[in-house]
C-alpha cells in the first residue's frame, strides 16, 4: 500500500520534456497502486489526456500528494492554491536553482519510490497574508509563500511610504520599494537585496529595503506575530507583487498590511534532506576557487 493514495501530478507549464516526465511518472505510481490526477492547466498545455484532470479546489479535496515538476515559480503557484486544503506538496527540479524542488529530475523515479514507501520526513513553512486597504475597505487579499513586495512601476521614480509596526512608526522610507519576506523567501529576491538568510523555522518576518535613498536603512527582521502596516505617501506608478506573481496597482494613501497567514504549506522532503546541503549546492558554498 503507497503512502499517499491519490497522487496529484502539477508540471511546469510549456517546458520541454515536462509532459514526458508527468507520463513516465503517473504510470510508475499507477502501477504501485496510486490514483492519478493531472492539474487542468499541466493537462492542457501538456495535452495529457489518460488521466484525469482536476483543478486546485479538487484536487485539495482528493490528493494526498502533490508532486510538482518545475522550479520555484511552479512551487509558489502550486502552495498558494493548496494551502487552504493541507495537501503536502513535493518538487522535481526542472527549473535553475530550485531551493523548494529537492528531487533531481535524474533521480526521480527512485527518490518518488522511497517516498511511497513511507521514507520522508516533513516540513511546515509559514505564509503571509496580505491586503490593500483604501479609504477604510478592503480592495485586494493574497497570500504569499516567499515574499509581498511594494515597488515602483514602469515610471522608474522612488516611492515614499510609511512603515509601522503592531502600530509603533519605524520609518518614512524614500526607495524603489519594499520586500517583505518570509524565511523560504529569505533566499529569493530579498536574499538578492542584500537581506539575511532566516532558516525555515525561525519565527520571524524580514523588511528588506530596495535601493534606499538614505544608505542607513538596513534590512530587519521582526517576529512573525507582528502586523507590518505599509502607508503609501507618494505612489505614482506604484505596485504590489507578491512571489513575483501578477501585480495589484496601488495609490497614494494605500495601505498594505501584512501578517503570518493562519495557513501553512506542508513540505515533503526525501531522506537525507539536508537544509544546508541545499544551500550550499544552490550557493556555491565552500566551492574551491
């Protein structure tokens, strides 16, 4: 008997050799006794038709397992729309770095077999919620995996806004914008920004300035019990993203107010996970020169 029963198959969309590998893959857990589902979108743009299509809400019904074939980007997309349903989720790097796709694509046959045989262990990160506010109602929702950022538009001007938080002042900052990250987003664009690294389960929240125009203000990072509360004062152009996914527009007077979500995303990892590992793998650490 598998580990996880009802095995849903999410691949990165339009890649070479994706619809390959979500074939050879369903059909090696059909035959360990899995129940397939292919995520509609992989199964359209992949033209995968054996096996049965399921969107996001159905398959947080019936999955045990998500396995995702892709990069990073395919992660986050995955993680946002399974959060609310608790189903774990599992990647196949297909993309470049892949700091959340553990498995090789080489070794994927292999690594999935251990992991229906019940070799894997678990691993909870934190997400964060976050909404526009303006002129007192709610005007826009999201959760992120990595990172809420608020930043310049097209126009290329800095932005000016106000930082507070749990209601204390922190900063008027004048910048390009402001990452709000979480600690899987601690190694993505705020790692890029010169923010520190947070392992997986510290608590906390990182406020990572982007090319501030006074030089003193640092990144911080702040417990994730807080409510950042981010006041637009000067926002011509201004946007919100969030995992780098498509943007909200923002407006002078705008609040963004970001908090830990009551959600979390569940990670399965193969034996011998190691964070560090991947950090040095993806970093380049103690690499001779």
């Amino acid at each position: 008997m598998p580990a996880f029963k009802t095995v849903a198959l999410i691949g990165r969309y339009n890649t070479p050799g994706v619809a390959a590998s979500l074939q050879k893959l369903g059909a090696f857990l059909q035959e360990r006794g899995c129940v397939i589902l292919i995520e509609a979108e992989t199964a359209r743009t992949s033209e995968i038709s054996n096996f049965p299509h399921a969107d996001f809400p159905l398959i947080g019904k019936r999955a045990d397992l998500a396995i995702v074939l892709g990069g990073d980007g395919s992660m986050l997309t995955a993680a946002r729309g399974l959060a609310q349903f608790k189903v774990p989720l599992v990647g196949v790097n297909q993309g470049r770095l892949g700091f959340m796709t553990d498995i090789a694509q080489g070794a994927m046959i292999e690594t999935i077999a251990g992991l229906m045989e019940g070799r894997f262990t678990t691993e909870d990160r934190t997400l964060l919620s976050a909404e526009v506010v303006r002129a007192g109602k709610r005007v826009f929702q999201t959760l992120a995996l990595n990172d809420i950022v608020v930043n310049k538009g097209a126009i290329g001007r800095l932005i000016e806004f106000m930082v507070q938080i749990d209601g204390q002042f922190v900063y008027d900052l004048r910048s390009d914008g402001l990452i709000v990250a979480t600690p899987t987003g601690s190694t993505a664009y705020a790692l890029s920004s010169n923010g520190p690294i947070l392992q997986p389960n510290v608590p906390g929240m990182v406020l990572v300035p982007i090319c501030p125009h006074t030089l003193s203000n640092r990144p911080i990072t702040v417990s994730d019990t807080c409510v950042i509360d981010i006041t637009l004062k000067r926002a011509l152009d201004a946007r919100l993203h969030f995992d780098g996914q498509p943007q909200f527009d923002l407006e002078e007077n705008d609040r963004v107010l970001v908090a830990r979500a009551d959600q979390t995303v569940r990670f399965v990892h193969p034996p011998g996970y190691s964070y560090y590992a991947m950090l040095r793998e993806k970093l380049h650490w103690s690499e001779n020169l």
